[in-house]
C-alpha cells in the first residue's frame, strides 16, 4: 500500500499539463486537488488544509502572485512553489516577494519537481514536530497542528479558518477583543462582508462548545467578543 506523502494544492490554468502533474504526484503518494485559476485555488485552500502548494504564475482571475499572498495570510510555513515559464529576475523577485519558497520552470521534469517537493515536505514535517501546539480548554483538547478539537466524548475536525480563529482565541482567553482586532488578525482584513463570516464561523465554534458548559464564547455587543474558559496555552 502506497504511503500517503501530503495534500496538494495544484493550481493550473493548462488542464493537460495539470492532469499529468496530478496523476505522477497520486502515483507517487500524494492527493491532489487541482484547480483551474487563482480564484479557486484561493477558494480551496480556505475550505481545506493542505501540505504545500505548486501555483502557476499566469492564471485567470488571479495570479499565481495575487494566490501565494493570500496564503500567507493563512500559514507562513505551507511550502510554495511557483511553476513558471517565465525566467525574468523581475518576475522571480515579485514571487519571493509574494511568499514564495522557490520556482520550477517550465518545462520540467517530474523526478526534479518530486525532489524539490520532498526537501520542502520534509522540512515542514520537522518544523510541524518541533512545533506541537495544543492547546487545553476546560475539558477539551485542541490541536492546532492537527485540526482537531476533541471532546470527553467526540471529536471535531476543523477547517483551517476554523483553527485559526480557535487558536486566537485561546491566545486571547478572558479578555475582550474587539471585532476589527479579531479580523484584522485572524482574516488580514476589516470589512463588513468579512465580520458577517466570521460571526458565522464564532456560531460554529459555539457548538462545539456545547461539550463542556464551562467553555463559553460570549458577543459583547457593540464591541466584540469575550472567550470564557480556562485554558492552557502551550509554552
């Protein structure tokens, strides 16, 4: 049976060549997840959680730039590679720019983009070792690493916006934080639109809470949100 290496994010506007990646990286031990332009890659990767991520530079809707910042604004350590026909220093130095770990150009061989993705799986694995953060809370346990939030007698799977907005909290526990300060840190941006997701994910998290009556997630109105619990944030 084939080990599982991770879940990729593949965003790539040529269908051909984006089949071809796929299936040598499900061969080789990864799932896949393509997407056809930058707007639904940016789409998937907030709906699911991901081990590294390959972008395409020219896409339609958005660039493989405009994707690669908003990942950031999820997860500084996600591995990024651009694929790229592109060979200009300008456009090199724009991608770094944007968060980008490294480039593959166009056309390339599939053992060397499978080497390149190996050095960067490896290196966040050790960096997702040395970097354990769970959390305690009341009677739930919450891994952040993991997405998971289990209860005496369940356990939940969070999304990744899911986790990153627990993790706030925990980080923040019994004292009142304002709603831009929630969106500011946890979504990268103040908004209308936005404070209407995130009352919607805050919802979300209130039922899981239901596992333990002492864990409470309270709305000041007017000013923003108050977590109640004990928790132990790890050192």
């Amino acid at each position: 049976m084939l080990t599982r290496k991770g879940r990729v994010l593949l965003a790539e506007d040529d269908l051909s060549l984006s089949y071809v990646i796929k299936d040598n990286l499900v061969d080789a031990g990864y799932e896949v997840i393509v997407c056809p332009d930058g707007q639904t890659a940016i789409d998937q990767f907030e709906k699911g959680r991901f081990d590294i991520c390959l972008l395409d530079v020219m896409m339609p809707n958005k660039d493989g730039f405009s994707v690669a910042r908003k990942i950031r604004q999820h997860s500084d350590v996600i591995p990024i590679l651009f694929l790229t026909a592109r060979s200009m220093e300008e456009d090199r130095i724009k991608g770094f720019l944007s968060g980008a770990d490294d480039y593959i150009t166009k056309p390339f061989s599939m053992q060397e983009l499978l080497l390149r993705m190996d050095v960067f799986m490896r290196r966040t694995r050790k960096l997702a070792a040395d970097h354990v953060q769970q959390f305690t809370i009341g009677k739930l346990t919450f891994s952040y690493t993991d997405l998971k939030l289990n209860a005496p007698d369940e356990s939940f799977t969070l999304t990744q916006k899911e986790a990153d907005l627990l993790k706030f909290l925990c980080e923040h526990a019994n004292h009142i934080l304002k709603r831009e300060e929630v969106l500011l840190n946890v979504w990268g941006k103040d908004d209308y639109f936005l404070g209407r997701s995130m009352d919607v994910f805050m919802t979300k998290l209130r039922k899981y809470f239901k596992a333990d009556p002492d864990v409470l997630l309270e709305t000041i109105h007017g000013v923003g949100f108050r977590f109640n619990a004990a928790v132990q944030v790890p050192a």
